[in-house]
C-alpha cells in the first residue's frame, strides 16, 4: 500500500485508490499515519480524533473505524502499548519527501541536491491532510509546513550557488509577500535581484524589510542581511555568480536555441537546392539564412554547404549532419503531435471536492469510472464541508477545487440559483430523515411528519444561509401553517466554526440541543451509539448535484459531470 498525506489523505494498493472511509474514520487514518510503525494509545487516538469534544462509548465506535480500515487493508496491529499502523516508511510520501531532504542537504554535488530538492517539493500535492480540520491536525499541519518553507529556502540557497538567479526571480517577490518577515528569504531574494543587474530592486527591497521590521517588531534586520546590504553597497566582486554557471548559461543558450534553428534551416535549404527558394518557403530572406548557416558552420568548425552557379550543395560534412538531424527532426514532429492531440483531449487535473456524507465508495466509483474514460486527466478528491454561507469561495473551497458534488435540500437546485455557479443533472435522491435520541418521544415512531416535528425544536442550519437554502433544510412552518422552532444560536455558533460536518450535527443533536432533518442513510455513513433516524413523510427528498463556477467550466469538468451523471441515473427518480 501507498499512502499520501501531502495534500489530501490518500491510499492506494496496486495502483488502485482505496476506499478508506468518512471523514471521521480518515481522522483516524491520519492520527496513526502521523507515527508509522509506533505505538499510538486508545486515549491519544481519541483526543486526536475528537479533540476535547469525544462521542458517548467512543472507544467503542474508535475500534469500530479501526475494524474498517483494517478491511480496507490497512495493517494495523493491537499492541500492549497501543495501536500501530505497520507501513514501510518509502509507502508515504511524507517520509519520502523527508528522506529526499536529507539526502539533499548532505549532497556534496550542487546538481544532485538541486534535483533531490526538486524530488522532495515535487511530492506536495497542497496542503497536508487537506480536507481534515481539528486541533491536533492544525498543530501537525503547522509543523508540516515550516519543513516544506525549510526545504524551499535550502533549495533557493542551492540555486543561487548555480548562478540560477534569473529562474528564482521568477517565484521570490510573491513567495517573499507571503512572509514578509523572513529575513533569510529576503536575502534571497536581494541576491537574485542584484546579480540580474537590479541593483536598484535589490536596494529598494532591502529597505522595505528594514522600515518593515522597525514598524512591527521595532527591530533591525539581522547581521547576515546587513551585511549583505553592506557587499551590495561596495560593489562586492564575490556576490557575482560562479564563473563557471555563467558558462554553462552561455554554452547552452546557444546550443539549445540557435544551434537547433540553424539545422532546421539547413534542411529546408538541402531540400529546395537554393537559398531564394528556402527563404521563401519559411518567410525569409536569402541574405538571413546564409548568415544562420554561416554561424552554424562557425560553432561545428566546418563548411556544410556550398554555393556556386548550379545552386546549394551540402558537403560531405554537411550531409553528415543531414542525416544525423533527420532522425531528431522526425522525433520532434512526432512528439509535436502527440502533444498537440493531448492538449485538445481532456488531461491535466481535475480537482473534485464532495460532501462527505455522500460516501467516499460512490464518489471513488464515479471518479474511478472517469479516469479510465480519460487517462490523461487526473482527478483529486477532497471531502469537504457545508459551509456558513453558499457563495461560489464557500461552496468551491476558497477556490480550490473545480468542482463539489454537493448536497441539495428540497428536491431542486434553488440552494444554488447564484451569481457564476452553474449545477449538473441530480446523481443521487434520497429520502429524508429525522436524526434524534433513541431515548426521544418520537424515536418509537415509524415515520413523522412536519406536523409532528412542530412539537420540538430544530437545529438552526445557519442565520448566514440563503434563505432558500436554509428553509430547505429546516422548514420553518408545517403543510397547516405551525411555526416548526429553532435553535436559538445557529449551528456555526454552537460549534464554533464556520465549516459544518455531519458529525457536528450528531454531537449536537446527541447531547440533546435540537433535532436535524438529514438524509435517511446518514447513521449507515456515521454509526453514532444512542442515535436514530426516522423517515420523514411530506417532504422533498435530498438531491445530489454537481457544482461549478459557470465562467471556469471547460472540457474536463462537463466529462466529469457526464460520466457521473450516466453512472448514477438509475438511483435518482423523480425529484418532485
């Protein structure tokens, strides 16, 4: 098995994702992944799982994620000392990137650590246990980050040593905006400035960071950047790139650009036996390609034509070097048109977010079903939450994701009728519940209706919710016109987060604060001891859609929606 926390919680065996559960059971996955091959006690799971908020019997319900994920074939063993997920260290890609680190910081060659870095950063595919958010988590996820940032400066130090200035000019302003107090970042970015011939840029940034630190921290900067500033200052001869990178610069600029030109033009020019000829063929001037050949056979050291009365001939030499680029220019057409035809089919990656309460197994299927339709087009997947407010950033992850497979109250759309958002046909209907207490009045009932919840008191979704949204999903009135109550403060407020997940509306209706009309499966997607649902008659059922920003939809996104809208037609009847 491989595992991937650098970005969303993954795991794969033979190249197959695996199905490793909701959200609360990937909770789990990644308190263990955390410490690999050591042991992590029952009461240390549960604090990092649940935080200070634990379910009733949730060593219970712990053993019964560990059961699943143990199906799903994780190997996870019951030690004396606790519980311990056996991995090979190579099997996770956080452990990868750090083993590439340290390889990459002991390397004598700057080449081979440059590429190492490269390697290591290469792993990150966002940020770490993306989708998953605790305290414990946001601790671990912190820690993650600072070795990432870590790695990059290491990597920046590596290529200014390789005369690669002008490559870092490139990423440095942002990245250094971003952290606008790091002074061994700001140095970076001064050096690459100055030896790019911006001594004016490297000054100015210099002082910025100086009224910066003074304004904030009421500090100077370091020693290390003082003195910087200071060689800057003099004229420094050592703050030049190495003579030897500025070598290879030069060599390969002219290998690598005009070098491959020049054959070109020899070709075309064999081909049509004259330069008038050639130069009109490639929109030229005869005069222009003479001289592009004349360089050519400047840097070879020879003459590869010759030109007389009859017209163009290529020497033995020539002819030479004929032959040899045919078979590359053969290679580079063949490998323009790959990727011509590639880059008009659906490749790249395709970022999917879906409720978690949709199921992890269906949204896999789906995503499973895609890819093999379109193998150039990777797909992620992130499960996320309902957030305070449907807004296109709040329904797409902050614009992280392309798309959300997304829970829609009411048998309709409505929820989504916003600026820029557009939904797909329905993937998935079903019938609405009531989520209680099994110790409450109406648990004994086979089925209720709005008129018998009226009776009792509903979980305020959120007071920042569309109305539309909102009334969907707790209905403020009966068929008979009785006002249904909520909860006075809203669930964002009772939880103390934005971002709401299934399993908030469990603890809270667990301990007795309202009733939740959810979907009639959630207790088969979230086992919860001492809570029921009953199916609620009279209302519309909850709809699954696709979602997406209308003016970002291309081709990758409306195969996704085809492909998952074929798949799922069968399970969604009439949504009236």
């Amino acid at each position: 098995m491989r595992f991937g926390v650098l970005g969303t919680l993954e795991a794969e065996s033979e190249g197959a994702a695996l199905d490793v559960g909701h959200t609360r059971q990937r909770y789990v996955l990644a308190a263990l992944l955390a410490d690999p091959n050591r042991p992590v006690t029952p009461d240390q799971l549960v604090t990092r799982v649940w935080s200070g908020n634990p379910p009733h019997r949730a060593t219970a319900t712990l053993r019964s994620y560990l059961s699943r994920l143990r199906a799903a074939g994780c190997a996870i063993e019951r030690t004396p000392h606790g519980y311990v997920l056996r991995v090979d260290p190579a099997s996770v890609d956080l452990h990868r990137f750090r083993d590439k680190v340290t390889r990459a910081r002991a390397a004598s060659d700057d080449v081979a650590a440059a590429t190492l870095f490269d390697e290591a950063l290469a792993l990150w595919r966002g940020e770490p246990f993306a989708g998953l958010d605790s305290p414990w988590l946001t601790g671990v996820r912190e820690g993650l980050e600072a070795e990432r940032f870590a790695a990059r400066l290491d990597r920046h130090d590596v290529s200014l040593r390789l005369g690669r200035h002008a490559a870092l000019l490139a990423m440095l302003p942002q990245l250094a905006a971003e952290h606008p107090f790091d002074e061994r970042l700001a140095g970076q970015l001064i050096l690459a400035y100055y030896r790019s011939g911006r001594q004016a840029d490297a000054l100015a940034h210099f002082e910025g960071v100086r009224r910066r630190l003074a304004e904030y921290l009421g500090a100077d900067p370091g020693p290390v950047l003082r003195g910087l500033h200071r060689r800057i200052l003099a004229g420094d001869p050592g703050l030049e790139p190495p003579p030897a990178a500025r070598e290879q610069v030069r060599t390969g600029s002219l290998i690598e650009l005009a070098a491959i030109r020049a054959v070109a033009t020899l070709l075309i020019v064999a081909r049509e036996g004259d330069f008038e000829s050639a130069a009109w063929r490639v929109r030229s001037t005869a005069d222009a390609l003479e001289k592009e050949i004349g360089e050519l056979e400047a840097e070879i050291g020879g003459p590869l034509v010759v030109h007389d009365d009859t017209g163009v001939r290529l020497t033995e030499l020539g002819e030479r070097l004929r032959t040899g680029a045919r078979a590359g220019v053969a290679e580079l057409a063949a490998i323009f048109t790959e990727t011509r035809v590639s880059g008009r089919r659906i490749s790249g990656r395709l970022r999917v977010g879906y409720v978690a309460s949709l199921g992890g197994d269906l949204v896999t299927r789906l995503t499973q079903e895609f890819e093999r339709r379109h193998p150039a087009c990777r797909v992620s997947l992130t499960p996320t939450r309902i957030g305070a407010r449907w807004t296109e950033h709040d329904l797409l992850a902050e614009g992280d994701l392309d798309l959300v497979l997304h829970w829609s109250p009411g048998g309709d759309t409505r929820s989504f009728d916003l600026p820029n958002l557009r939904t797909g046909p329905p993937l998935l209907s079903l019938p609405r519940g009531l989520l209680m207490r099994e110790d409450h009045p109406l648990a004994t009932r086979a089925s209720v209706t709005l008129e018998d919840i009226a009776d009792y008191r509903l979980l305020d979704p959120s007071k920042t919710l569309n109305p539309v949204a909102r009334d969907q999903w707790a209905p403020p009135r009966t068929p008979s016109g009785r006002p249904i109550p909520r909860t006075e403060d809203d669930v964002p407020q009772l939880i103390g987060r934005t971002r709401i997940g299934a399993e908030d509306m469990l603890s809270l209706v667990a301990r007795g604060i309202g009733l939740h009309i959810t979907v009639l499966s959630l207790l088969e997607r979230y086992p919860f001891p001492g809570l029921k649902v009953v199916p609620v008659t009279g209302i519309p059922p909850m709809i699954a859609v696709p979602v997406w920003r209308a003016a970002e939809e291309n081709e990758a996104i409306r195969a996704y929606v085809a492909v998952t809208t074929e798949l799922t037609a069968e399970t969604v009847g009439d949504p009236g």
